[in-house]
C-alpha cells in the first residue's frame, strides 16, 4: 500500500507538468500521454477496500501541484479546488476500478470511455472546474488536435487517454507476476492496436490538412483592433484606484491611436469600475457617489471624443427593487450588479453581454439554504456575488459580428458555441488574471482559449489585464502575446471569417455530442457490467 502511495504522488507530480506549470512556463504535453500509465496500474492492483481514498489522494495532489497558483487568489481557494477535484477523482477511480473488474479483458476501453465522461461531467457541475483537462495539455500540438471542430475537447482526451490503461493493465499483471511476455500481450490484443493506430493516423492526417488550410485561408475582412493592458493589481479598489487605473487606460489608448488607425479598442474585464450604466441613468446626489459619477462623466467624454468603439469590462448596476428609488434613505443604493462587457459608441451604451457562467463560490453560490455555513464562510472571506445572465449576445460593430466570454468562461466549449451558433464572426475573450501573479496560470488559461478557435473556427483575440494577450487563429495557434504583467497595447489584424462564407463546425452544431455518448455508453457499460457480474456469481455459488 506504501508503494502505490508513493506512485501516486510522483505520478500526480509528473502529470502535473505536461500543463504550463512552476516547472515550465509552456508546459511539457507529450509527457501527457504517459503520465496516468501508473495511475491505471494502481487502480487494477489495489483492492476495492482503498481504491476510494486513493482516488482522492490522487486528485488532491495533482491540483495542488497544477493550480498552485491558487494559493495566490485566496488561501481557501487552495485547499477548496483540491478537495472538490479530490472527491471527484474518488468517484472516476471508484467507476475505473468498477469497469477493470467486470470486463476484465477490454476493461481499457471502458476506463477510456469512463475518463472522458468523468472530464465532462467535473466541468459542467456547479462547482465545475475545467483546468486540468488533459486535452489542454496539447495545445502547442496542431496536428493532434484539429478535430476538436467535430468532438471538441473529447476526441483528444479519448485518444491521449486510450493507450494508457491498456499499458496500466500489463504493468499491473507484470508486478503481480501473472503478465504475458510483452509481445505475446502485444499480439493478443493486435486488432485493437491496428484500430488504435487507424485512428491517430486519421487524427494527425485531419490535423493537417486542417492547419495547411485554415492557414492558407483568406479572411473576409480584418478588423483592426488595439488592447490595452494596464496591469492591474485586482486586489486594490477604491476610488482612486479607480481614477489611477483610468488614467492608465487613457493615456495606453491614446498612444496607440496616436500611431494607428484601429476600429476598436478593448479594455480587459472589470477595467473601468465605476458602472456607466447606473451613474449615467440615476442621480447619485447626496450619496456619497459623486466622486464615482464624475470618473463616468470623464469616461463618458473620453469615449466620445476616441474617435472609434470603446469595449470594456464595466460592472453593470441594475435597481434591486423597482418600487424603490435608487439611493435609500439610509444613503445605501437600491442597487444589484452584473459583471458585464460594454460596447460603448457615439457617447453611450450600444449594447451590454451579462457573464452567464460565474466562477462558483467567488462570484455566486445558489446553496445559501441549503449550505448557510459555508455561504457565510464564504461572505466572511470576502467574496461577493455577481447576478447571472443568460443571453449569449452578439455585438455589431461596423458590421463585424462578435462576442465576448468574460474571462472564466472562456474555458468552456458550450459557450463559445452558443455565441457562435447566435451569429458571432470573431471571439473577444476579455479577462483577468492579474491575481494569479503567475505567467503559467495565466498560459494554462489562455491554452484553453485556444481549443475555443479551434471549435467553432473563429479566430480570437484576448483583452486582458495582465496577459496573455493575443490573437488566436482559427487553427488554434496563438500568436503575438503581449509582455504579462507589464503595461502596454498591441494592435491586433484579426481575420474575420463569416457566416455567409463559413458553415458551423460539427461541433457548434452539436455541443458537446461525443461527450454526451461517452456519458450514456458509461453508464450502460457499467450497468451492463454490474448485472454480469451479479449473475455471474449467482451461477458460481449454485
């Protein structure tokens, strides 16, 4: 039990540098498609009786290994993330251990099929958390990871994840002393290993032929847009904080159009602080706020004289309670708030996206009934709640179609689809991850947001506070990243592929299909297997 303990740990460790990380700034994704080999041997070496906790042991280390940098967000984050991701991998071993012991021979495939429906189903919770997806680890790997267009991310992890429990099994067999020689293992299983090889070769051949042609295609327009990265510490608030970071803002994208001509420019999410929205609809006289509403009269005048479309992260305020004014008569405001981008033109709101996918316990919790204790421990660490929207709004700016997933949500595939299926030509991802104050989580994020082009082949562009800023074609490279945690701007020649020219990936028309079957056939194999199993040993002990 010691030993598989310790292969545990060092394979958590060893796993968790396939992903940009504290060993290397890019990650190392080949090791990716060794590292859970051991994992898989454990699972059929140990018994049911720890198979649970060692599960748990596994998913614990391996984020705080990955997501070390959380420790940096808030000390609660660091233990929280890893104990979720820890009850969830107890319950992926639990179903590995389960699919290993009733279809003893082909119980690979299934494992296989169980660590896709596992990667799916940990991301689309409440709490879901999708960092640390093996797909992600091989963003810098073009060729392999092309047919996320038809699969999205779930194709990849199935054939990053197939070979590994099948070279698990024979590496557990070989320590308990009841292996086969390799080769005649090899031979025995030959049909699966020509099926296996069809299908990487099919893979990286899709692959490219994919990159030589979304890297020969010619756009249909380019959009010329400038970001600006002030940098943010998103620690400090205030008034003249505010004030300093828009002085900041100001003079970053005055320079810029000083030497270019862009169409837009693009603030990163919660750039500019004070809401534009409440301050220019409701009177704040007498409130307290009027040092606020005059940094959004300055707004205000500098968006209409910029001479092009402003789009910046703007917390949205909203009246709480309509039979009551805006200011109370205690001095509080009526008020609620989103977190929402603004396309602001012409010296006003054009139109407002709501962030429809909050990060869970930090900027929503819907369990205050169900859960007060940790609802006021969460308030008592200081955490704060947005309220949710739900359109996936397409922006239309001189007549270029886009959409902007705020930060967080740029790491789910649905999303990005939505707003594609809705119209959107080119995906604006706005964050920040200046808390992070690491250049590997905010790589691990912006790898994410590659999988994204690749999805839906549209190209995106990356308006952050402190990196990685860029510009990311629709082949999923990404290019031109700005300094992290340094400020500046970059214009960005974004090449816009329409509608009118492009049909809908496989993928934007059916979200998340290959992860949906790989769910199903995981709980009719499992169920299959259980009544086997029963039955089996019903006949044994007649």
């Amino acid at each position: 039990m010691c030993s598989e303990v310790l292969v545990l740990l060092f394979t958590a460790f060893v796993y968790s540098i396939a992903f940009p990380g504290f060993m290397s700034a890019g990650g190392l994704g080949f090791i990716a498609l060794l590292a859970l080999i051991p994992v898989f041997a454990v699972i059929r070496h140990t018994s049911w009786k720890h198979v649970w906790w060692l599960g748990f042991l596994f998913g614990f280390v391996f984020y705080i290994f990955f997501a070390y940098w959380l420790k940096s967000f808030h000390a609660l984050a660091i233990v929280l993330i890893p104990v979720i991701k820890g009850f969830e991998m107890m319950l992926c071993f639990i179903a590995l251990k389960a699919a290993d012991s009733f279809f003893r021979r082909f119980g690979f495939i299934v494992q296989a099929i169980i660590w896709v429906a596992y990667a799916y189903l940990s991301e689309s919770w409440f709490a879901g958390f999708s960092y640390g997806n093996i797909a992600y680890a091989f963003y810098d790997y073009p060729l392999f990871v092309q047919i996320a267009d038809i699969t999205g991310l779930w194709g990849i992890v199935f054939l990053a994840v197939l070979p590994q429990p099948f070279l698990g099994c024979y590496l557990s067999d070989l320590v308990s002393g009841t292996a086969p020689r390799f080769a005649g293992y090899l031979r025995k299983h030959i049909i699966f290993i020509a099926i296996y090889a069809l299908l990487i070769a099919s893979d990286l051949i899709y692959g490219g032929v994919k990159v030589s042609e979304w890297r020969n295609k010619e756009p249909d327009r380019v959009w010329d847009v400038v970001a600006v990265q002030h940098n943010h510490d998103s620690w400090k608030g205030g008034y003249y904080t505010y004030l300093h970071n828009f002085n900041n803002l100001r003079r970053l994208t005055l320079e810029a159009m000083a030497r270019t001509t862009p169409d837009i420019v693009i603030w990163s999410e919660t750039a500019f602080i004070p809401s534009v929205a409440w301050h220019t609809q409701y009177s704040v006289e007498g409130s307290g706020y009027e040092t606020t509403a005059a940094l959004v009269d300055d707004f205000v005048d500098f968006g209409e004289n910029l001479g092009v479309p402003l789009l910046t992260g703007n917390p949205e305020g909203t009246i709480a309670d309509p039979s009551l004014p805006p200011i109370l008569e205690d001095g509080s405001t009526n008020r609620v708030d989103y977190n929402t981008v603004i396309l602001f033109d012409d010296g006003e709101i054009k139109e407002t996206y709501r962030k429809q996918h909050l990060v869970p316990f930090t900027e929503y919790f819907p369990y205050e009934e169900e859960l007060p204790w940790l609802y006021n421990l969460l308030l008592a660490n200081d955490y704060n709640w947005w309220l949710q929207g739900s359109e996936p709004v397409v922006f239309d700016s001189d007549g270029i179609r886009f959409s902007t997933p705020i930060c967080f949500e740029d790491n789910f595939g649905y999303l990005s689809a939505g707003f594609v299926g809705a119209g959107a030509d080119v995906i604006v991802n706005m964050s920040n991850d200046n808390w992070s104050k690491k250049v590997s989580a905010e790589m691990q994020h912006a790898a994410m947001g590659a999988f994204r082009s690749i999805e839906t082949r549209k190209a995106t562009v990356r308006g952050t506070n402190s990196g990685i800023s860029c510009l990311i074609t629709p082949d999923g490279a990404i290019h031109e990243k700005m300094e992290p945690f340094a400020m500046g701007w970059h214009l960005y020649h974004v090449p816009v592929y329409s509608h009118e020219s492009n049909a809908d990936t496989f993928y934007v028309r059916h979200v998340d299909l290959f992860a949906h079957a790989a769910v199903w056939a995981s709980y009719v194999l499992l169920g299959v297997g259980a009544v086997l199993k029963v039955a089996g040993i019903i006949r044994k002990r007649k």
